[in-house]
C-alpha cells in the first residue's frame, strides 16, 4: 500500500484547487457531501470508535473511484461535514495526482497520521465546505455571528471560528496575520 507524500503546494492554491472542486461537484451547504463521494466513487461508513479507534477519521483507497471513508459514529452531521471534505481532500490531493491510471494502487491514511498532509487536507476542507467569497458575504450577513455562520454553511461553530481566522476575519492581528500566512498546523474542526 502506498504510503501519502504531502503536496508540498503552496498555501493559496490548495485553497484554489478545494474550491473548484466544490464548484466542479456544484456542492452548497445545500448539497449532500456524500454525493459527492459517491460521484467519485467513494462509500462512507460509521465507525465505532470503540471498535478501531485508528479507524474514524480514515480513508482507504483501492483504486482509482474505489475508496472508503470511515467517519466516527459518536460525532455530530456538522462534524461529520468536515471529516468527509478532511478525506476528500487526501483522495484529491494526495491519491489522484500520484495514482498512475494503469494501475490500481492502494493507499491508507489513518486518523493521526503525518501532520503536513493532515494540514493539507485540513486546508482543502475549510475551503470546500466555505468557499472564500460565500463565507465573507455570511460573515458580513449575519454580522459576524460565528453561529449562525456555520448553520449556514452546516459546519461547527470552530470550523466557521477557524475559516474566519485563516481569511483575516476573527482574532486579534497577531493571530489574523499568522493565520494567514501559514498553512502548517491548520486544526481541525
């Protein structure tokens, strides 16, 4: 099974490749993320975490539109959100790029694994879900009420905290411009 390599892609563009394919899948917050797995021929399971704790928050790839995500089963929808798009963004960014279409590779990535593509898949996911714009015009909305921003987007209150500070948006300016600048560490939601 092969094992994940982080993109080493700039910080931006990440960003840029999470929203195109939320705009390639047409996905909203209105839009059930699931379909999205099952267009690029994915299956999403519940997982008890008692069972394989290692498990939750997973992804195993069997081949190219071949790939299981397990997500936690004591977890709410809101954070089940992020954990799919997390997945997603590890088939899109660290399985498709190096999958050679002649071959059926295999690749595992288990919850706690190497922090630069977890930062990596983190980014994709904060950007799938909350597109750049959509969130600003929320955030100016609803009057930078946390809250009702991520029901909006149907994400945690943190993830919706934590895209605001990646954008500039939330905390203090010490906070805002490393938010901003640096895309290692991303936590999350």
């Amino acid at each position: 099974m092969a094992k994940p390599k982080p993109t080493k892609l700039p910080r931006e563009k990440i960003l840029s490749i999470a929203e195109k394919a939320a705009a390639a899948f047409s996905y909203s917050a209105d839009y059930n993320i699931e379909r999205v797995v099952q267009d690029l021929g994915g299956r999403i399971h519940l997982n008890d975490f008692w069972d394989n704790a290692a498990k939750t928050g997973s992804l195993t790839v069997h081949g190219l539109r071949n790939f299981d995500i397990f997500v936690p089963s004591h977890t709410t929808h809101e954070r089940d959100q992020f954990t799919i798009a997390h997945e997603l963004g590890h088939y899109i960014l660290h399985y498709l790029p190096n999958v050679d279409p002649r071959a059926e590779a295999e690749l595992q990535i288990d919850r706690y694994g190497d922090s630069a593509i977890e930062a990596e898949a983190n980014l994709f996911a904060y950007a799938f879900l909350m597109p750049e714009t959509l969130f600003r015009d929320a955030f100016i909305r609803f009057e930078e009420n946390l809250s009702a921003v991520a029901s909006t987007f149907k994400v945690s209150e943190v993830a919706a905290r934590m895209r605001a500070k990646m954008l500039g948006l939330y905390g203090d300016g010490d906070r805002k411009s490393k938010a901003s600048r640096s895309a290692a560490n991303i936590p999350a939601a």
